[in-house]
C-alpha cells in the first residue's frame, strides 16, 4: 500500500525539486485513474491477510515482545558505546534467524561521547540541587566546576538585546514551548549563541510540552570560530523559577559541574536485512528506523519503536509468504541522534544507485495508535494515495496528511525520492528522557504501528510506479 503512496510522493518530490524528469527508469505505464483504482482494490485479500496476522494471529504483539527483550537486555544505546555496537550484533543475528535475505552490516564511523558526572547547584538566593542533564557533544567544566551569576532570557532576540549583560555569566533559556521543530532551536544553538556573548556556559529549558521535574537531552551543535562553552538541559520547572527570581531582582548564582568528554570517532554499523524483489529485484523500497539512543532511559520510544516496527513489516510478508515484485530493504540506522551520522554515510555510499530508489520510509516519532500516513504531493497523487489508504479500514488507519520527513531519510527526499512516514496524530510530549522506558509503551498501539507500516510497504513493492508527468 505504502509503495502507491510513497511512488507517488517521490514523483511529487522529485517534479518540484529537480527538472521535473521522474527518477523511475523501468517500463512504467500511464494508466487512468480509474485503472490505478481497481489496481489497489485488487489488493484487497492481501491487507485483510496481513491485518488478520498482526492484530489476531500469531504475530500479535510479537513487535513489542521483541523490543522488551532488547532493551531489557541491552538497555541506553549512544553512539560509541559497547551496548550500541551489542544491540546491533544482537539485531545481526535475530534478523538472519528470521530467515531475512541479504542481511550484513554496512560499517560507519560514528561520534563518541559520554556525559561523565554532572551536577547543577544554585548557591544564591537559596541553595537547590538542580536536575541537568548534559547536552551531547557538550564540554565539560574544570574539574571545580563553573560558579557564576545567571542571566535568564526567553528567546535569542532578548539574548541580544541584553548582551551586555552576558558575558562572564550562565546563560538560562526559559524559552516557552511552541512545537519541538521551533523549540529545539535553542537546544541545537543556545551554548553558541550565548559563548557569542561571552557566556561561560548555558543551561537551556528542556525541550517538553509537559515535565515532571524531569531533564531532557539531545544533541547540540558547535560552531567553527566559536568558544566551545558547557551546556546542560534543565527541567522546565527551574528554568521557570529562575525566571521568576530574576523577574523579582533576585540574584541568581550557580555551580555547574560537568565531565563530559568527546572521544576520536568509533568503529559502527548500519544493519540490513532484505526480501529480494521477484520482478525488479535492482529497485528498492526502504523502511527504517534508527536503532542508537541517548544513554538515559532505554530508548524504548525513541526510537527502539521505530526499529522494531520497520523489523516486523518484513517479518510479516515473510510469513504470508509474500514474494513483492521490488526488494524491500530495511536498515537499522546506526548514529541518528547524533545528526542522522549512519544515514549520512549510507546515502553517499548508495546515492550512486538513486534511479533505483522507488521510496525510502523512517518511522521516528514513537509508536502511538497510528491515524495514517504523512504524504507530500499533488492533490491528484493525494487522491490515489486515499485510495491505497483506504485498505487500512477495517483498523481506521486510513488519513493522509503533509510533510513527510525524518533525519534519516531526509537526504533522498532532498534529491527527490518519495520519504512518507507514519502520522500518530501527536508527537511525543517529552524527549530524551530518563524515562524512555519499555514501560511507556503497550503492545496494541506498537502492533497497528507494525500493521500500517507493512501494508504501506507491501503495497510500495507491488504496485509498478506511473509515469508521474502522467499526473502531474
């Protein structure tokens, strides 16, 4: 179903990012509507056949039964890390038991980094033990740590206009939540913004819609020409208390510890497994998902999930016997959280070969109960792409929305191949938590997940692609 919607989406991509010539190379045909729609009615027997195994049949909850013994066995995967490179020998290993085709490792170098201790104390106006947690790619402090006055700002723009102030401070972003694509900015670029200044470091409210006195982490970016300065997430409580105290006149004085430490890059892999196509096996449809974490929590959500998911709907047209006419290809992405790094390195490997890229799917953005399936294009490819949706009814799994992108996979869709992604109408309301647990997931929701994202897969490999000038 998937591979209709994800056809399309490329086309869609490709028409308005390149000279409008489709990427597609085979023999393509330019079909009515009409035609296309009968096409994907006959797949009928098919979606009932997979919806029936992974929501009543033996592979029901086998998604989550999986992840819970990886990430009880392994636990946090960082990049550079031996438990990384141990999930990853694990996920070799399970997949050729799986009786997948093609499986081996792509390696990769990979950052390496670890938080060491980290402590955040307020000295004035009271003492308070704050939770931090540090930002990854961060420098540590001296070994004394860093004692300064804070200066607490909502956005770069009030940064700036109180620059003056800055310098020889910690600066404290308590910057309000929009959405995580425009709050995180201050995540990625707030130790270089305020070392513009002259901050001695930066603790930036956690990037949340919702907190339980609880730190997020993540990635942060330096820049060249820049002063590398310390920089910690903080709980979106303290960062409004301060911003409290500081509305008041108080003044603010913390000690910040930290130990991080960057290391030269580590050895790493990608992980892929296939089922070879039986009519185009040259051509490719992708699904994928990212198999690192941050080292607190397990990385059950984020994005063990994702992983996991993009794993079963291979396990599952296995199973029904299935033999598409295109490869499918999964990869388990090594290094995204620290800028999609694994991705990165695929692609130049395989970028040679674009033409025979008919999609490329990541599921990134937690397991919840699936509404549908994120798609960039016309209002005509928008409208067959309802219709491969439609398949999905019987589990209300049948919406189409805009915007389809991950870290992972945006590289091809900036070249024009087709880059859907699952929709669970929310986004993860915290991230990079200590409590990205196997316990915030249930079963139910991460089977439908597995459900949709095999249909949709299913379907991106049967289907033969139309001439998209056709439509479009």
């Amino acid at each position: 179903m998937k591979f209709l919607l994800l056809t399309f989406v490329g086309g869609v991509h490709l028409l308005s990012l390149s000279s409008g010539k489709t990427i597609y190379k085979n023999d393509i045909s330019q079909r009515s509507f009409q035609e296309i729609k009968e096409e994907i009615a006959s797949y009928g027997d098919v979606a009932k056949a997979i919806i029936n195994l992974a929501v009543y049949g033996k592979a029901q909850n086998r998604s989550y039964e999986r992840l819970a013994l990886l990430v009880d066995t392994v636990g946090p995967r960082p990049s550079g890390s031996k438990s990384l490179e141990k999930a990853i020998q694990i996920m070799h290993q399970n997949l050729q038991e799986d009786g997948l085709e093609n499986v081996h490792l792509e390696p990769v170098k990979i950052p390496h980094w670890e938080r060491g201790e980290e402590s955040a104390v307020m000295l004035e106006p009271r003492i308070h033990k704050m939770a931090i947690l540090g930002l990854g790619s961060s420098i540590g402090t001296p070994p004394e740590g860093i004692t300064a006055e804070v200066l607490v700002v909502t956005s770069f723009k009030e940064l700036q206009r109180r620059a003056p102030e800055a310098r020889g401070k910690i600066v404290v972003y308590n910057q309000p939540y929009v959405n995580y694509s425009k709050t995180v900015q201050y995540r990625v670029q707030g130790s270089v913004e305020a070392a513009k200044v002259g901050a001695v470091a930066s603790l930036i409210r956690s990037v949340a819609s919702f907190s339980i006195y609880s730190p997020h982490t993540g990635i942060q970016e330096y820049q060249d020409g820049v002063p590398k300065i310390p920089t910690a997430c903080i709980t979106v409580e303290d960062a409004e208390m301060m911003s409290r105290m500081a509305s008041r006149g108080n003044r603010i004085v913390i000690q910040l510890k930290m130990g991080a430490k960057n290391y030269p890059d580590a050895d790493s892999f990608n992980t892929v497994a296939e089922i070879i196509g039986s009519k185009y096996p040259e051509q490719v449809v992708l699904v994928s998902g990212h198999l690192d974490s941050w080292d607190v929590g397990q990385g059950a959500m984020d994005d063990g999930g994702g992983a996991f998911i993009s794993w079963e709907a291979l396990s599952l047209i296995k199973d029904l016997g299935l033999r598409p006419k295109r490869t499918l290809r999964l990869v388990l992405w090594t290094a995204e959280e620290q800028g999609g790094i694994g991705a990165f390195q695929y692609y130049q490997l395989h970028k040679a070969n674009i033409s025979n890229y008919s999609l490329v799917m990541e599921s990134d953005l937690g397991t919840f109960l699936p509404s549908g399936l994120q798609f960039t294009g016309s209002e005509k490819a928008r409208t067959i792409v309802e219709e491969v949706m439609s398949l999905l009814q019987p589990v209300n799994i049948t919406q189409v929305f805009r915007a389809g992108e991950g870290t992972d996979i945006n590289f091809w869709i900036q070249a024009g191949v087709p880059g859907p992604t699952p929709n669970f109408g929310q986004h993860l309301p915290v991230n990079h938590p200590e409590t990205f647990d196997i316990v915030t997931k249930n079963p139910k929701p991460v089977t439908l997940s597995s459900l949709g994202w095999t249909i949709a897969h299913t379907y991106s490999s049967f289907l033969v692609p139309l001439e998209l000038q056709f439509w479009f």
